[in-house]
C-alpha cells in the first residue's frame, strides 16, 4: 500500500522509471508490485512574489516498516529520481495508523 506522492519530477520521467523503481520498492517492502501507487500531481511553486522552478519532493505514505526498510526505501527512491538529472531529492514518510485506516468502511487492524 504505500502511495507516493511525487512533486517535482514530470510525468514523462515517472512514466520512464516507474516500472524498475516500483520493481526494487516491491522487493524492499517484501510485497507485490500492485501495492504501488504513484501520484504525480501538477504543482506549481511560488517564492518571493515569482513562479519558481519545482524540486523534487517525494511524500510516502504507509503502514511504518522500521528504520531499515524507511532507509533503503529511501535510497532507492532518490536514486531512480537522480536519474532524471536533478540534483537533490527530499523524501519524506508519513506513517499511517493502522486502526485509523479502513477499506470498504472495516478498520485494517486494531
């Protein structure tokens, strides 16, 4: 289940390394390659007054893994975003609680 939220980054570039990157992420996370949900929305960011260039900002929403799996979710994603000539990525997890998160209106756990 984890969903990204990929700000900064084109379409065309998530289309380009969606497959691979979601591939390694699978492996990571000990899950199918269909729990993945990439979200690439429009942004447009202002500074000063002046529309300024996006950099990229990758939001991880999820049921918390631990340190390592949060650290090598994290590696994996800046490289396959470093791929697409930026610079410098920011990854930040926002952690769901499972018995705040429901399906169909059921509570995934207690």
């Amino acid at each position: 289940m984890p969903h990204l939220v990929i700000r900064g980054v084109s379409i065309e570039e998530m289309k380009r390394i969606s497959k691979p990157l979601v591939g390694e992420l699978a492996e990571i996370c000990e899950c199918g390659t269909d729990n993945f949900t990439f979200e690439v929305p429009h942004s447009t960011f202002v500074f000063d007054g002046e529309e300024i260039p996006a950099f990229p900002l990758i939001e991880v929403k999820w049921f918390e893994r631990g340190q390592e799996t949060r650290d090598r979710f994290a590696q994996s994603v800046t490289k396959y975003i470093m791929s697409t000539g930026v610079d410098e990525v920011e990854v930040v997890f926002i952690p769901f609680s499972e018995p705040a998160y429901y399906i169909n209106g059921e509570r995934v756990g207690d």
